[in-house]
C-alpha cells in the first residue's frame, strides 16, 4: 500500500507590496518540492487580500484568466480545512464547501500581512502547522523598529537610528527633518518599519534628498525607519532550526545599484552574489554566531536570513535586519548559501517542512486549560 503524501497548503501572492516577489518564490517552491512524498494544494491571495482556490490561483494572479474560487480558512481549532465560498443561486447568501483538509502550511508570503504574524495568528487559531516563525518571532521580525530595540536589549550592535511616525511627518515635515539632522548624519536610509525587498527605501545624502525619501516611505507605511548610513559590505546569513537552529556560511551583496534596491534584487542583473563572502575566519565565526543570537533572540523558527553591514572602514560588524520569510527562489540568497552549506534546495523545502510539523507537536504539549491541584 502506498504511503499518503502530506497535503502541504502553500500559500502565496498577498495585500504587500512584495507580491510579486512572493509569487516567484512560490512557484520554485512548487517546482522543487518533493511530490513523491508531498501533495501540493496552491493557494493564492489577491491584492485586495482575497483568497482563492481550486483551478489554478498562480496562474491566475499573474495572467487573471484562470476559473478558481473564493476560498477561506476558518480560525477554529481541529478544523484544518480549506472551504471554498460558493454564491447560493438566486440569494445574496454564500455557503462553505469543504475542498481538502492540510496537514501542513508553507506561508510564501513577503512583508504585511502574511509574514508580520496576521497570518501566523490565523494558524495558530486553526491549529495548523505552518513552516517559519511564529506570531511574536514574525512581528518582531517583520518590525525593523522594534527588531531594532531587541538587538540592542541582547547587546548585538545595531547602527544609529530613529524613528519617526507618519503623523508627525505630515504635521510639520521642517521639524521631523531638523530632529533627523540633528540626531543622524548623512548619508542616511528612510524605510518603511515594516516591508521588505527594498520596498519604500530611499538613500539620502542631503535635506531635499531627506525630504523626497520620508514621502515615498510614508507611503507604505505609518511608521518610518532613519538609519545612519556607512561604507558598508553587505553580509548575509541564513539560519535553519527550531530551538537548536544553525547558521550557513555567509555570503556577501555586491549592489549594482547605490545599495542592493528592489530594482537590484529583481529588475536588473547588476548586482553580484558572492558565495561564500570572501571574509576572515574570525568575521565569519562571529556573523554566524551573531545570526543564531538574533534568531533565538525574536523567538525564530523554521528559516530566517540575517543581513549584517561590515564597516569597510572599522571592520566592525552590524546586524541589519532579519526576514523571517526570506525570498526563496532557487536563486535567492537564502537557499542559495544552504545549498553551499550542504543542503539543496529540494531538501532544504523538505526540512522546512519537518521542522514546521515538529514545533507543532512540541506546542500541541502545552495545557491550554487551568488544572487545579484537587483535579491532578
């Protein structure tokens, strides 16, 4: 008798800004994984945040000619079922129709809504397992500012920053940008707290520069991120575990643009991975150790990717920011520097996957009702 495949839910696309980098990530999911031992139930989410099923959603969300359906999933313990929303004919009312219940599912979602921890807590409600961080490690992730408070507080070194709500900026530009000056120096970056894939970020060398970067970060989110910019190589680890996890051997970005820009990462061919980064044992040793740190430090699981900056001048080394769904093409940097760790990306998929079941069974553990000691 054969053996049942695991129905493995992955979902893709999203309300971000980063939706069309999570559907080339999904699709090399899709394309390596193990289907032998895995059976794939595509899912895609719209722009408009709207979930879709059966048919082909991929196909769908890229040449929107393809018949699939609304489709939801109920936050209701020991119910892991997708449901399509079906029209009841002649009513204005809907009905759920059961499509196939997931044992597991791999989130191929970058930035709001779908790896800030919204989704996470829809799963964690579900109770299904799912491959990656966790509502807390997800948001704290995902939040560069808070991230930020983090590493300071676990006294791994983050460069100067600040601030800045988008209220504020709207309420009186000319006194957000003397605070900024006063408190960083040029050059800086202005970021979006929460997005990801260069999204939103701009590079400032002067005040007109300033101004024009809080506006385009102010348009993605309520929360704006300065940064203290310095000659920099950019140094990148990705992490693999649940409470023991490892780091791989660090690679390093070479930006063909003024730093490693959405336009860097997915439009042009200009800029230059370098594999494994041509750094000292010592430098290597300590990114790998830093990466690990800050992982545990978020409350990390299944995948992260660390991306620190190396002083040219100092040689000091800053941990930048952590992704907790990192792009994972087969050409990504997260899987890339697994592959020339040892591990290749079809098994990478597969731990991933195993890593995401076990922390569900580690958690299923937990008491989720009082026991006084007369009931013991």
């Amino acid at each position: 008798m054969a053996k049942q495949r695991i129905r493995v839910g992955i979902i893709f696309g999203g309300r971000s800004g980063e939706h069309e980098v999570s559907l080339r990530s999904a699709c090399s999911v899709m394309e390596a994984i193990d289907q032998e031992k895995y059976e794939i139930l595509p899912v895609g989410i719209t722009k408009e945040g709207r979930w879709i099923a059966g048919g082909n959603p991929m196909k769908a969300l890229t040449a929107g000619d393809e018949l699939t359906q609304p489709a939801a999933l109920l936050g209701e313990p020991g119910d892991r079922t997708l449901k399509a929303i079906e029209t009841i004919q002649n009513t204005e009312a809907t009905s759920l129709k059961n499509i196939a219940a997931l044992d597991v599912v791999f989130p191929v979602l970058h930035g709001t809504y779908g790896e800030d921890g919204t989704l996470q807590g829809l799963l964690e409600l579900a109770d299904v397992p799912y491959v990656g961080a966790g509502v807390v490690g997800s948001a704290v992730g995902m939040d560069k500012a808070v991230f930020k408070k983090v590493m300071v507080a676990e006294d791994i070194p983050v460069l100067p920053y600040l601030l800045i709500l988008r209220a504020d900026w709207d309420r009186d530009p000319d006194a957000v940008i003397a605070k900024t000056e006063q408190s960083l120096r040029y050059p800086m970056f202005v970021k979006p707290a929460n997005l990801g894939s260069s999204v939103g970020i701009s590079r400032a060398t002067n005040r007109g520069e300033l101004s024009s970067a809080f506006k385009e970060a102010a348009r993605y989110d309520r929360r704006l991120l300065v940064e203290e910019g310095i000659p920099a190589r950019e140094i990148e680890v990705s992490v693999l575990g649940n409470d023991d996890p490892i780091a791989s051997i660090p690679g390093e970005v070479i930006p063909g643009d003024a730093f490693y820009s959405y336009a860097d990462k997915y439009l042009n061919d200009d800029a230059q991975l370098l594999i494994p980064a041509p750094l000292d044992p010592e430098t290597v040793s300590l990114a790998q150790e830093l990466a690990v740190r800050a992982f545990k430090a978020i409350d990390g699981a299944g995948l992260g990717r660390c991306d620190f900056l190396l002083d040219k001048e100092t040689g000091k080394l800053w941990i930048n920011e952590i992704n907790t769904i990192p792009g994972f093409t087969s050409i990504s940097m997260y899987p890339k520097l697994w592959e020339a760790s040892g591990i290749s990306y079809p098994d990478l998929i597969d731990r991933l996957i195993q890593l995401a079941l076990e922390r569900h069974s580690e958690k299923s553990r937990n008491k989720t009702t009082y026991e006084s000691d007369s009931n013991q």
